[in-house]
C-alpha cells in the first residue's frame, strides 16, 4: 500500500502511538490499562509503519529482531516475580514498593516491572506473527 | 525459608525454557541447555520431596495473601511424588530427543515447548486453587498443541485437531463447575472448600457439580466414552513427544481425580457406581481396542486408556487400601508408558515403520535390546516381581474386600488382556520373523547408527527401566509412599491446616 498521505501520517503518528503505549503502560496498576494494552498500541504503531513503508523499511527501524523480545521480556517478568524472595525473603510475587514518589512515574513498585515484562513479550509476539505473515503473502 | 522450595519447581523449568528462547536458532547448545535445566528439576524435587518427607505438607501463599484470598501453592506427599516421576521422566527425554528431534524442529521450539509443558504439569500438581488448577490445564494444553504439530506433517495436524478440539471442551466444562462452584460457595481455595462444601444443604447441586468435573478430566484422562482423541493423536507425532503425552497428559487428569473427588467432592454413593462403570468400560473398551490394532503405537495407546480404568476404578473403590493401589498403579503407570512409547520410537529406528506386521525379529537381531524391552512389557502385565504386579495386589484385594465383585472381575479381565496382547506384541515383533522387511533408501536405520547417537536412543530407556526395576525390587519404599498418600488424601485436615498454617504435626 503505497500512499503518501499515509506515509505521512505514519511517520508522525509512530513516536506518538510508542509514548502513548508507554503511557497506558505506567497508568495500567491502578487504572484501565496495563503491559498487555500497552504492547498491543506499541505493536500497532510498528505494524501501520510496515503497511506505509514496506517491511524492510520497519526492520531497518526496528534493527533487533522481535522475537528476540520475547525471552528478554520473560526475563525481566520471571526477575520481578522472584524479586520479593531474593530481597526481602517473601513469597514469589509479593508486591514489593520503592516508598518515595518518582516524578511522572508515580509509586515503583515490582508490578511495574512484571508489567514492563509483559509490554516486551505483546510486542514480541505481535510483530513476530505480522512480520511472518505478510512476508509469506 | 523453607516455603520458597514448594515451587521451585515450576521456577527451574520456566526459567530453563526461557534460556532456551534465548538460543532460539542453535540447536545445538539447546540441547545441553535442556538436560542441565532437566538435572536441576530431578535435585530441586528430590529436595522438595525430602523436606515434604521430613516435615509434612508445605504450602505457601503467592504474593503473601492470606489463604482464602489469594492463590495457595501446597506440595503434599502425592504432588511431590508426580513431581519427582515428572522430573525423571522429563531427565530422560531432554537426552532421548537429542536423537529423536531433527535440528529443524528445535528450531521451532521444540525444546523450549517441551519445558513449559513440564512446568505446567508442576504447576498441576502444586497448586492449591481450582481456577489455578484449570489455568495450568491450559498451559500443558497450549503446550502439547504445539508439540503436536511441531513438524506440521498431515498425518498431525488431523490427530493435532481431534486432540484439541476435544481437550477444549473438556476445559470449557471444567469451567463452567469452577463457576457453579464460585457462585454456591464463593471460594475456590480447595482447603476451604473441603469445609465449605458439606455444610452447603443442596446436595443434589454438589453432586451435578461433581460430575460436571468428572466429565471435564474425564476426557483429560481418556476415559470411556470421550477417549477417542487420544488413539487418534498419541502416534501421530515424534516418539519422544508421544512418550512425554502417554507418562504425563493423561495422569494430570486422574491426579485431578483423586485430589477433587477426596478433597472437595468425596465420593458419595451414587458418584462411586458412576466412576466404576465407567472404570469398567474404559478397561474393557481400550482392552479391546488394543486388541484389535495393527500398528504397534496404537496398540500402546489403547493400553493407556484400558490402564486408565485400573486408576478410575481404585478411586470408585473409595477405600484407602484402594486409594493406595491407585497411587501405586499411577507410579508405575508413568514410568511404563513414556518407557513403551520410547522403545517403539527405537522400534520404528530399527524396522522402518510402526506397523506390526512388517517388524519381526528383533530376538535374534537385538537380543540385548529385547531383553531391555522385556522388562517394561512384562512390567505392564504384572508379572511378579516387575512392578505392575505390586499396585494389582492393592487393587484386587481392596476390591475384594469392599465386595465389589464385579470390579474385581473387571480388573481381572484387564490384566488377562494386556496379557494376550503383550503375548501376540511379543510374538509378531520379538520372536517370528518376516516374510520380507522392505528397505528405504532415504531412512537411517538403527544399524546406521554411531555410537552416540544410539546412546542418545538407548540410555534413557535404561534409565527409565531402572526406575522400572527400582519400583519392582523396593516396591516397599512405594508402598510406604502410597500409604501416607492414601492417609493424607482420605484425611482432608492435614490439607487444610497446611494450607491455614494451623500448627500440628502432620508428620504421620
């Protein structure tokens, strides 16, 4: 699909729908959003870029390949769970929280990160079935 | 902290899997990867095992919630036991597939799949909540799905449907009785619904209710009449992914089994009539199934399902003597099983097909591995001392003494078939020989082999059929094992007050 105006418009539109992803992300503990939502815009803001450029253009921006988010997530996921037990010596996934407030991200706490772990792995996983099936087409 | 060790073992196989996703494109470190990550799990459930042993049911909430509130993860003496055999059976095929499994299926995955089936099956084990329980159900689902079609031939995508179309209605069903049991009693913690549920008055509900969970592991596990898919798919794909399905899939049905229907919903009457019905007819159906096949993979699947009813039916039993037999058959029932579907991947290395009448004499060809193959035929069977034979012992006179004749005559009939159709395995693969043995060119064969890579075929049937004598020489240790299951299974309060943290000794 190759149009201007939505070439255009995809190129102003992927910084906005990544921060807008990042956004969902941070405000997801107490309110409607979250690692899920979060990583499917992200994985969005990727996919209509390939629909405007062309895949090669993507990869090219992208420069790792998606899948490799995956495990990266898993881990950082798997690290947030185990946290409470090799810190503080709670059971696996207590929700452990940093007591000062950060300006913009609010309260941290280890949800953040299983969160952060969650984005990773959407976005691995979106773009790894999208890149594969429009190559094969 | 002892607590943390409770779930451990889901931990190492998560983990394992992850790094496997890491070297996604490099079979070949996967393969060393997946052997030391199947090593950590054998020490991590022995030491679970040893601590559940020493000190009775450990438990720990996730996240630090309160018991009935958040998720409760309790290793008793019957989980860690699975999650030891699951251990030992999964030690032996991370070696068994660096043969069985080409390069270009693990580089699909395969490896990494293959350990996050194993936790799920952990995690089946482990957990203490039933809408945990079910959310593990779809793990191991998700998990043998795509072992199935890994490779994606025909022949497995059409079992890889059958298979999935039925296990997910089976889950659906198995939700919809989490739900009714949600909306009577507003908990799913299984230690407090032991409480719960027999002060509830509608006891016609309970009972609807608990033969909604029946029918949902029912299809799990392949009892009659829902135990079509499993025949249909078990062949279809590679030895070492069938062997895992055969040992494993099937008990996490009956370990649903035995923890809801002693826990939750003890067997009452009626429930007990149902299950051993059908325990009868799911050992006289696959009985003669087997009977009748021609290809030597489904004849071993056939015998899962006929072996299937001597579980189901040691639960109708509902006695503790029979509880303790079904345990024992359970055991010895995971090692057999992944022991035969291996040995039939060797079998298919050696003739070239699966199809029992054009194999024959392999006696004379390999006597050694005939010997080797023997045991867990004979095991099968029951022949004394080999290990079948110790869990039929509880089996018969639990039977006996309860007076359920025709259960007796039921497990009798099951035991002479398998007999017949080891003795016409055994005759038409091990002793006559065949008229002609057809050779392909693009195939390598058994002989072809070098040493390793027939190691890698071999080994672990030996490791498993050392597992196999283990049991049939000390069965006493087994014995013992079983006995402090069927104690801790009929007495509900040594459950709760692990989960609770009520301080007694529940050391037996």
């Amino acid at each position: 699909m190759k149009s201007l105006i939505l070439k255009t418009v995809s190129t102003t539109l992927l910084p906005l729908l990544i921060l807008f992803s990042v956004f969902v992300l941070l405000r997801g503990h107490y309110l409607p959003g979250g690692g899920f939502i979060g990583g499917l815009i992200a994985a969005i803001a990727f996919i209509l870029h390939a629909f405007a450029n062309g895949l090669d253009q993507t990869r090219k921006l992208i420069r790792i390949h998606p899948g490799f988010l995956i495990p990266v997530g898993l881990a950082i996921a798997i690290l947030s769970a185990l946290a409470p037990v090799i810190f503080t010596g709670d059971p696996a996934m207590t929700g452990l929280w940093y007591e000062k407030d950060i300006a913009i991200l609010g309260k941290i706490g280890s949800a953040l990160f299983f969160d952060t772990g969650v984005y990773l792995v959407v976005i691995g996983v979106c773009l790894t079935i999208i890149f594969t099936i429009s190559e094969s087409v | 902290m002892n607590e943390h060790l409770t779930i451990y073992p889901i931990i190492v196989h998560l983990i394992t899997a992850v790094l496997l996703l890491f070297f996604w494109k490099k079979p070949k470190i996967q393969r060393y990867i997946s052997i030391l990550g199947s090593t950590v799990g054998i020490v991590i459930a022995g030491m679970l095992f040893h601590r559940v042993w020493e000190n009775g049911i450990l438990s720990i909430q996730l996240g630090n919630w309160e018991a009935p509130f958040g998720i409760s993860m309790v290793a008793d003496t019957l989980a860690v036991t699975l999650i030891v055999l699951t251990n030992i059976v999964s030690f032996a095929l991370s070696i068994y597939s660096t043969e069985n499994m080409v390069s270009s299926r693990i580089k699909f995955g395969y490896y990494a799949i293959f350990h996050f089936l194993i936790m799920g099956l952990s995690g089946a084990f482990l957990t203490g909540d039933l809408f945990n329980l079910y959310v593990w159900f779809e793990v191991i689902i998700i998990s043998s799905f795509v072992l199935l079609t890994i490779g994606g031939r025909k022949i497995q995508i059409e079992g890889a449907v059958k298979y999935f179309t039925l296990n997910m209605i089976s889950s659906i069903i198995f939700l919809t009785g989490i739900a009714m049991v949600y909306g009577a009693t507003g908990s799913l913690n299984m230690a407090e619904l032991s409480r719960i549920i027999p002060e509830i008055e509608n006891k016609g509900l309970m009972q609807t209710i608990s033969l909604i969970f029946f029918i949902g592991f029912g299809v799990k596990s392949g009892v009659f009449p829902l135990y079509f898919w499993l025949p249909a798919s078990y062949h279809t794909p590679p030895a070492a992914v069938s062997a895992l399905f055969a040992g494993l899939l099937t008990k996490v049905g009956i370990y649903a089994m035995l923890r809801v229907f002693t826990l939750i919903f003890p067997l009452g009457e009626t429930n007990q009539i149902i299950l051993m019905i059908i325990a009868g007819l799911t050992m006289f159906f696959g009985g003669i199934g087997a009977l009748v096949q021609k290809n030597i993979l489904r004849v071993f699947s056939y015998l899962i399902i006929c072996h299937i009813g001597f579980m189901v039916g040691g639960l109708s039993i509902f006695t503790q003597v029979a509880i303790v037999g079904a345990v024992m058959y359970m055991f010895h029932d995971i090692i057999v099983k992944a022991t035969l579907y291996m040995m039939g991947g060797i079998m298919f290395r050696i003739f070239g097909n699966t199809k029992m009448e054009k194999m024959g004499g392999l006696m004379d060809n390999y006597p050694k591995l005939s010997f080797l193959f023997a045991i867990p035929l004979f095991a099968l069977v029951g022949i004394p001392p080999l290990s079948g034979f110790w869990p039929k012992i509880s089996l018969f006179s639990a039977s006996y003494t309860a007076n359920e004749i025709a259960m007796l005559v039921m497990f009798i009939f099951a035991s002479l078939i398998t007999l017949i159709i080891i003795a016409k395995v055994w005759n038409n693969v091990f002793s006559q020989n065949p008229e002609s043995i057809e050779t392909k060119s693009s195939f390598k064969y058994f002989k072809d082999f070098n040493f390793a890579e027939k190691a890698a075929y071999v080994v672990p049937v030996v490791l498993l059929v050392g597992v196999t004598l283990y049991y049939s020489f000390f069965a006493e240790h087994f014995q013992l094992i079983a006995t402090r299951i069927g104690e801790e299974l009929m007495n509900t309060e040594h459950y709760y007050n692990a989960v609770f943290n009520i301080n007694e000794k529940t050391k037996l």
